[in-house]
C-alpha cells in the first residue's frame, strides 16, 4: 500500500517575501506618477500637466526601447554587454544629418518630397548602423568569443572610445542644430487638454512598426528561429546545421539597424546632435534593458518606456540635474524587488 503524497506547504516567510516583492515592484513603479496625479489634481483640479509628461515621456521611451533592444539581443545570443551600442545610434544620428545635407532636405519641402526623403534617409541610416555593427563583431568581437569574458567587454569600452573620436572628428565638439524638418513641436491635435505634437506621432509612429516588423521576423522567419536556437543553445545549433557565427552576425546586424533608427528619431526629435549622445543615450538604453530584463525583447521596450516617463516627469517637475540619479534610483528599487528584472526570469 503505497503511503499518501503529502502536499509541500509554502514557508510562511517565503510567501511574505513573495507578496512583498510583487506588490513592492507595483508600489515603486507607481510612486511617481501616482504622487504628481494628487499633486494636480489638488493644484490645478486637472491631470493635464501629468497626461503631457506621460505622453512625451512615450516618445521618448520609444527612442530608448529602440537602442535598448539592441543591448538585449546582443547579451541574449553571446552573453556580451556591447557597451559601443550608444556609438552606433550616435552614428545613426550623424549619418542621417549628413545625408540630409546630401540630398538637399530642408525646411518648408512639400509633403511628398520630405516623406520620402525622410523614408530613404531612414534606409541609409539603418544599413550604415547595421553594417557598422556587424564589422564590429566581425573584426573585434568574433575572435574573443572563446577568450575570457573580459576581454571582450574591454574590447566593447575601447570600441565605444574609438567611434567617439570619429563623432567628434565628423562634427566637432559642440552640439550640431539639424533643419527642423517634421516641424517638430507643431501641435497635430489635442485630447483632454493633453496636445499631441509631430515628434510624438514620429517618434511612436515609426518606433511601433519596426518592433512589429522585428518581433515577426524573429518569431515566424527561419533566420528569426535560428537566432532563438543559438541563443538557448550553440552547440546544439550548429549540431543541427545552423550557422552560428552567421546568425550572430545577423543579431549585431538588426540591433546596428534599430540603433539606426533611434538616430533618425533622435536627430528629427531633439533637432541637435552631438558627439556625446551615443554615451548618455546608451547609458540610458542599457539601464531600460537591465530594467526590463536584460535579454527580453518586451523587457527592454517595457524599461525604455518606463525610463522614458520618469525622465520626463523629473525634468518638468523636479529638475533636470536630479533626473538621472532619480532614474538610477528606481532601477536599484526594481532591481531589489526583482533582480532579474521587470520581464526577466
């Protein structure tokens, strides 16, 4: 007679430390927006202020989520912190500037003309970003694959450096106004008092598109699944018939493109460039992916946007030079409540 399973019970302190990290990860999440929400509602008797911040706090996440999608399919696929990626969207940037001067894009081009300037400007800035990516790992990264996990990651610092220099030997040292070309603070509409601008339909506009495009390629094509298949497992994958250094390749290639991207963005959003934004931009990309999950696509979508919202509420409200110890200070919050981050496992 076989003896009666007994059912494991929960400890009593795991199921607190359970319920506290969930609904302490809620509580950090909330507290912002939540505070300022009062604060409007007994100051002004309306959520105007607080709907603006949302929504150009979205845009702006939508910038980020861009390059932080970058940082997670490199890491998910080689376990490598590519810290040159904020370079690459700063090249992004660059090329798209310069490529308007080429083809003569200027302020007050009919309609048809700047779509389609801007839509081929997008192509070149996204095949320059990809490709120069995809050198990268071609040149520096492939041949450290097997050596210590440090030696790569410096490669990754000393790369970062290096196109830092080509930035600031193509476009000087101070920040570089580009012509105003989407008319960006240009009001569209308004809804419940919040006014929705050109750079807010561009900046989610086209980041929605490319991260449908992204994820169906990866999730439907053949290229997409031998991506997934090199990430859980190299070896298998090539004992299977799948080339790996290829499908790397392909990785670094499609994060340099979103990079790419987020540049064009970046560049029509802001209307200046620098030298220095591959820096702060990638800092800020990295942290929304370590936010989200480092390695999870909806992770690093889900940190931009939240990073996105934060930033824009600490500017307007408290002060642009608290804004990044602020972000810094949710990201050790979230880290706390769950160290593998927002979607991570």
């Amino acid at each position: 007679m076989e003896a009666a399973s007994i059912p494991a019970t929960t400890p009593a302190s795991q199921r607190l430390r359970e319920i506290i990290s969930s609904y302490g990860l809620v509580a950090v999440l909330l507290a912002l927006p939540v505070y300022f929400l009062v604060h409007d509602l007994a100051t002004a008797g309306n959520l105007t202020r607080l709907g603006e911040n949302l929504v150009a706090g979205i845009s702006n996440g939508a910038i980020w989520a861009l390059v932080a999608i970058g940082y997670t399919l490199v890491y998910g696929i080689v376990e490598l912190i590519n810290f040159a990626h904020g370079e690459v969207f700063m090249i992004g940037s660059f090329i798209s500037a310069s490529f308007f001067a080429t083809i003569g894009l200027h302020e007050g081009m009919s309609a048809v003309v700047l779509f389609f300037g801007l839509l081929l400007t997008l192509v070149v800035a996204m095949l320059g970003s990809g490709i120069l990516n995809a050198l990268m790992e071609r040149v520096a990264y492939r041949p450290l694959r097997s050596a210590p996990k440090l030696a790569p990651l410096i490669t990754a610092v000393g790369l970062s450096f290096i196109l830092q220099n080509v930035g600031l030997l193509w476009k000087g040292g101070s920040q570089v106004g580009i012509p105003d070309l989407i008319n960006a603070q240009h009001s569209l509409f308004t809804i419940f008092g919040v006014t929705i601008e050109n750079s807010d339909l561009l900046s989610i506009g086209l980041t929605i598109p490319l991260l449908i495009v992204m994820t169906q390629f990866i999730n439907r094509s053949r290229l997409g699944r031998a991506m997934r298949a090199t990430a859980q497992d190299p070896e298998a994958a090539r004992l299977m018939g799948i080339n790996v250094d290829t499908t790397i390749s392909l990785t670094f290639l499609l994060g340099g493109m979103l990079a790419g991207a987020a540049g064009l963005i970046y560049a029509l959003y802001q209307t200046t460039i620098w030298f220095f934004q591959g820096f702060t931009g990638g800092l800020v990309a990295f942290t929304a992916a370590v936010m989200g999950g480092i390695g999870n696509l909806r992770g690093a979508v889900l940190g931009g946007v939240i990073i996105g919202c934060i930033q824009q509420m600490s500017d307007n409200r408290i002060g642009s030079q608290w804004t990044p110890a602020i972000v810094f200070a949710f990201l050790v919050l979230i880290m706390v409540f769950k160290p593998s981050g927002l979607l991570g496992e």
